[in-house]
C-alpha cells in the first residue's frame, strides 16, 4: 500500500511539474475573453493557429511549447491560445486574419489588431525570438508596416516587412520595385541577396536575369554552391510554371547543363525517396530508393545534413530488406558527413547507430557520447533522453 501511495505521489507530482513549465494556454475559447484580459494586464495576445492534420503544428505542440525557456517568455509577456481552424472560434479567427497556411503564430494587440506573425515551426530560440520581434515596434510587423509608409524604402526594412507579412499580396510587386531602383553595388549587398533568395523563384524575372549574367560576381561573393542552389530552385520553379509546356520547361537547361543533370537526379530521387517512405515494406522501392542515393550522394559535394537523413533512413530500414551492403554504404557517406561536421549531434547520432549495428560498439558509444555532450551544451532537451537511452542500450553490449 505504501509502495501504491508513493507512486501515486510521484506520479501525481510530476504531473504538477509539466503544467508548471511550458506555455500556459488559456482555457477561454472566446478571443474576445482574451483581449479583454490583455488590455487589464498590458500585454499582446499569441494565437497558436493550428489545423490537426499539421505535422509542424504537432513539432511545435509536442516538442517546443513545452519548454521551460519557451514557457517562461511566453507566460510573462503574452495571454497565449490556440485555436484549431478548422473548427469554433478558429474559423472566425482564419477569416478574420487571413490565415492560409499552418501553422501561423499570431500576435494581436488589445484591439485585436495584428502586430506580428510568423509561419511554420521553428527551434525553441528561433520561437522566442519571434515573441521578442512581436514586442519590439522597431521589428513588429506594425512597426515595419508604419516605417515602409512613412517612405522608408530600404532594402533591410523591406526584408523585415516581407518576413513578417507572410500573406502580403504586393511582395512581387515590392521586390520588384526595389531591384529595379538598387545599383549593381546595392544588388550584390548581403541583405539583397537575402531578399533574390527568399523571394524569387522565376527565372524569367529581372532580377533572375541580372543575376545569371553577373554570375560569377556572385559565386565571389557567396560562395559558388549557394549560386548553384538558387539556380536549381529557379530549374524547379520554372519546370513547375512550365509543366504544360514541356520544350518550354526544359529550355532552362541551357544556363548550366551540367547543374541542370545534377538538379534531375536530385529530383529523381525526391520523387524516389517519397515513393519509398510511402510503403517501407516494398522492396523495388527501397532498390529504387539505394540506386538513385547513390547517384545522388556525392560524400564530397553534398550537404551533410541531406547526407544523414539519407544514412538514417537507411539504418531505420535495412533489417526488412536484409540489405547489410546498404548499411556499409551508409556508413561510408556518414562518416564523410561526420568529417565535415564533427560536433553536430544528430550526425554524432546517425554515425554511432551505423556503427553499432556493424559491430563496431566503442566507437559507437563515443559518437553517443559526444551527440550527448553537444546536445546538452546546445540545450537540445528533445534529443537527449533517446541519446542517454540508446548509449546504455549499446553499453549493455560491450
């Protein structure tokens, strides 16, 4: 009995705790209630937009709003409530504001005008720096929105507009304006650089254009492989625009046939990839999925990154298939990835599982070791109970 009220107690304790940390979500499902409590306590209302369906809305519920950090920002500065869209109150608040995409975090003021907003999920600093944005008029969408009709043109206040104003219908008309006026000096600026990224696609837009011609002042001055990813982007939206029009489509191949081969395979293999992850039980899927990996992996050339997400998938998968060769292949590309990043701990990770499973256990739990070190210092609270769980699952092995 004793043994039964002590976990009882334990149980009932850590309970207290989990609601004592993260985001406190208000239980009012009216944001009229809200506003009216943010006016008497003098601050702005958060708006967690969500939709069921959403796998970022699940990151940011499951694996960000819990956060002790996240929760203390939140807390003091915000009455903060979340609203499924697609249903209720959610469906006035969609209309009301606009809201297109999920999931939009939304900050409104006491009037229930809107001072801010971002889109999609984010790590834990990115999120609070996103609620520092919303209360600051030098970086709050209302602020940017006063200063650019004010006459403020710059290419730094437009940057800040266009991120904050996900929905804004005159971003291409805006970008436009500005590439037209920028000198050559101005257009190679770092900040414009930001904006020709985030912001245009086509490849028959000016500004596409100018860049395409100045291209080797680019590769200068931002290195040759972020070139080549906005030229690979400008192939995909063009085949995208052109998709009726097929002669149309492939007239891009012209600007660098090389790097438009290299941008088929990788769009062979996305295809590929999602087809496998589709039906992990299909064998001609998973050859399909090892034989464009292979063509698409160049451990020298790729992002490390890409190249664990590759390794890992492999690993999760190749006991179905019996498929030990793929495994040694992996190991192989993640080693080069490890090369590259050596203190990054989801490679650390990937790396110490391949290896594991091949057997080599104590190099193995080094890599855990470290994905666990670095993980801490980064204060990657989400990873590191499996980490601790999977080197002891290896130690047990020695």
């Amino acid at each position: 009995m004793k043994k039964t009220v002590l976990l009882f107690l334990v149980v009932f304790s850590a309970s207290l705790y989990a609601q004592e940390v993260g985001i406190k979500f208000s239980k009012d499902t009216l944001l009229s209630k809200a506003l009216t409590q943010a006016k008497k306590e003098g601050k702005l209302v958060f708006i967690d937009c969500y939709t069921t369906w959403c796998g970022p809305c699940k990151f940011l519920a499951k694996e960000i709003f819990p956060q002790k950090e996240v929760g203390d920002f939140y807390n003091s500065h915000f009455i903060n409530l979340t609203f499924d869209m697609e249903k209720g109150e959610g469906l006035k608040i969609r209309e009301k504001y606009g809201v297109q995409a999920f999931p939009t975090l939304l900050f409104l003021n006491a009037e229930g005008e809107k001072v801010h907003m971002g889109l999609g999920s984010m790590p834990a600093f990115a999120f609070i720096d996103l609620g520092k944005a919303a209360l600051d008029e030098t970086r709050n969408l209302r602020g940017i929105t006063a200063k650019m009709k004010a006459g403020d043109k710059s290419v730094q206040t437009l940057l800040l507009y266009l991120k904050a104003n996900h929905y804004s219908p005159d971003a291409n008309a805006l970008v436009t304006e500005y590439f037209k006026t920028a000198s050559d000096e101005e257009k190679l600026s770092i900040e414009a650089w930001d904006l020709f990224v985030n912001f245009i696609n086509d490849i028959d837009h000016e500004q596409f254009q100018y860049f395409l011609k100045h291209r080797s002042a680019y590769e200068q001055k931002f290195d040759k492989k972020k070139v080549d990813s906005k030229i690979v982007n400008g192939f995909a939206y063009y085949l995208q625009k052109y998709k009726d029009n097929p002669a149309k489509a492939e007239s891009v191949k012209s600007i660098d046939p090389a790097l438009y081969a290299k941008f088929l395979v990788l769009r062979d293999f996305n295809l590929v990839s999602y087809e496998f992850q589709t039906n992990k039980t299909d064998k001609t899927k998973w050859n399909n999925f090892i034989a464009k990996a292979k063509l698409v992996i160049v451990p020298d050339d790729s992002e490390p990154m890409s190249i664990n997400g590759v390794c890992w998938t492999i690993y999760e998968n190749y006991r179905k298939f019996d498929d030990i060769a793929s495994l040694k292949l992996a190991k192989e590309w993640e080693e080069k990835a490890h090369n590259a990043l050596p203190n990054n701990h989801p490679i650390n990770d990937t790396y110490a599982h391949i290896l594991f499973d091949l057997g080599y256990v104590k190099e193995a739990i080094e890599h855990e070791e470290l994905a666990i070190k670095v993980a801490t210092e980064e204060k990657s609270d989400t990873d590191l109970k499996f980490y601790h769980d999977e080197v002891e699952r290896f130690r047990k092995a020695k």
